[in-house]
C-alpha cells in the first residue's frame, strides 16, 4: 500500500471561476509556478474473494516549484517523503529507513505529477495525455485525464475544480485500486525554500535504485 501512495503524485493549487475544468486546468499548468499545501489521501482497494474493500487514509504536506520539482511529506500513519528534485524521484520509508531512487525521465511522463508539474500547456499535455472535460458532480467541475501509453499502472486521473479551488484528484490504477488526494489551504506561488526539493539519503539508509 505504501508504494502505491508513493507513485501517486499531483500537484495542487488555487484559480478563478472558469467555465470548465480544461480551462482550469490550463491556467493552472500555465500561472501556477510554486505552491504549498496541506493534504489528505484515501486509498481504497477493491473488493476480491469476497472480502469488503479496504480504505486507508494518509495525511501531509505537499509543496512544487517548475519544473519538476516537488515534495510530498506524508505525516500520518506513517513517515514517508517523495522528492523530485528535477533529476532523481527519491522515495524515503521513513520507518524501514529505505530509500529508493529513479530517474525522473523515466518514470513521469503518464502519471498524475506529469499533468500539473512538468508540461508547460495543455497541448504538451495532450502529448501523454487523453484530456476530456467530464460531467460536475459533488459541485466540481472535472477533467478525465487517461495516460496515451497503456504500459504502465495508471488507468486514469479525475481533477476536480471546486470553485476558485483545484481540489480533488482521483486516481484509479490498473489493479482497481482507487486513490482520492484532497489540497487543503493552497498558497498559490509562494516562496518555498530550494532546500525544500533536496534530499541526501540518511546515514545507515537502505538505498535501492532502480
């Protein structure tokens, strides 16, 4: 479960009233250069062999700054930290004092960060990027979001705009699994401190890459 959480990344922000969700969600990717928030994360797995399906919930902070570089510290119930720091996506278990790194190239073109934190439109989205404006429900406006490729493990993304606020992120993988992450108190292009997107493995760390 707490891979899962790691690879599903978003950023987050606040915006004008705008007549749909593809319109937020472009001037998002275009206006929203840094920003800090806090966060909540359910992950639900879906239901097999007769057992009910089972949610977990995960709280935190999240900041961004363009390109590329972002952080998810996850505080409860379980110490985790994501950081992108434009070169290596670092992932520190805190409890198991494991880190793993990747390169981002690689792994961020179709996943739920690549929507918000690296395109610079939203007709570079598109390149990744199936982009439909879905019907409002629970008073948001939505954009359905499918990766083009259909390698990997993300299935597709909902981006709900509530208001002036982006606010909503479902994720649903390929196994069923549903995540919903909610930004709470977004600071739109504040100043978030350089160190904030560096991260050195701790002394004694398990570090794996892969």
């Amino acid at each position: 479960m707490k891979k899962t959480l790691a690879a599903l990344l978003l950023l987050a922000s606040s915006l004008p009233t705008w007549a749909s969700g593809l319109d937020a969600l472009e001037s998002f990717v275009r206006n929203a250069k840094s920003g800090h928030s806090d966060f909540t994360q359910v992950v639900t797995s879906p239901s097999r062999d007769g057992q009910a399906a089972r949610s977990k919930t995960s709280s935190g902070t999240f900041d961004f700054s363009r390109p590329n570089r972002f952080r998810f510290t996850y505080r409860k119930p379980f110490e985790q930290i994501i950081v992108a720091d434009g070169q290596t996506l670092w992932i520190h278990d805190v409890d198991l004092n494991q880190v793993t790194s990747r390169k981002q190239a690689q792994v961020l073109n179709s996943t739920p960060a690549a929507l918000i934190a690296a395109a610079p439109d939203l007709a570079s989205l598109r390149k990744d990027f199936n982009l439909e404006a879905a019907p409002d429900k629970d008073g948001m406006q939505w954009v359905h979001a499918t990766p083009r490729t259909k390698d990997g493990q993300l299935h597709s993304v909902m981006i709900g705009f509530r208001g002036n606020d982006l606010s909503a992120l479902e994720i649903l993988d390929s196994f069923g699994q549903r995540s919903r992450l909610t930004f709470n108190k977004m600071e739109l292009n504040a100043a978030v401190a350089p160190d904030a997107f560096q991260f050195k493995p701790p002394q004694g760390a398990d570090v794996v890459k892969q």
